[in-house]
C-alpha cells in the first residue's frame, strides 16, 4: 500500500491488482484503475487505457493525490490520538 500512497502523492495514476487492502488506497475510475488479481487481459487493456487517455491519466493523478492526502501519517495520527482523547472525554 505504501507505494500506491507514494506514487499517488507525486500525482501518478495508480494500477493495481485487486487484492488485500488495496481498494483502501486505489479507488477504482477515481485514483485508479483496479484490475483482477491474475488477469493479463484486464491488465493490458488498463495499461492501454492509460497510455492512450491523457485526460484519464490526468484526472486519475488527481485523484490519487487526494487519497493520499487524505490518508497521510499526519491525519491518521491525529484521528487515532485526539479522535480517542475526544472519545474518552465524552
């Protein structure tokens, strides 16, 4: 998942197989493209996607940009920590 984070945070489309936790990082046709574990057909036809759509690979960075934003190890911190100081106070 950490590569997905760091190819997105430099505005990079993202590609992934669909397995584990990667729908976490890779929201697919928002961040990226997911395709299914295994499947070079699918995996071609992403990569052709991609390579033959720079409007898609625009707004893909984009969007993989703001995922990682959003799921930087400042936020999560601070959610986890002041978010559970709220919890116990109330």
């Amino acid at each position: 998942g950490l590569v997905l984070l760091e190819a997105g945070a430099q505005g990079l489309p993202l590609l992934a197989g669909d397995t584990g936790g990667v729908g976490e990082v890779v929201a697919d046709n928002k961040s990226g493209l997911l395709v299914p574990v295994g499947d070079v057909a699918a995996l071609s036809a992403a990569l052709a996607r991609l390579i033959g759509d720079a409007e898609l690979r625009r707004r893909l960075g984009q969007g993989a940009r703001a995922r990682a934003e959003a799921l930087s190890w400042e936020r999560c911190a601070r959610a986890t920590y002041f978010g559970a100081e709220r919890s116990a106070a109330q």
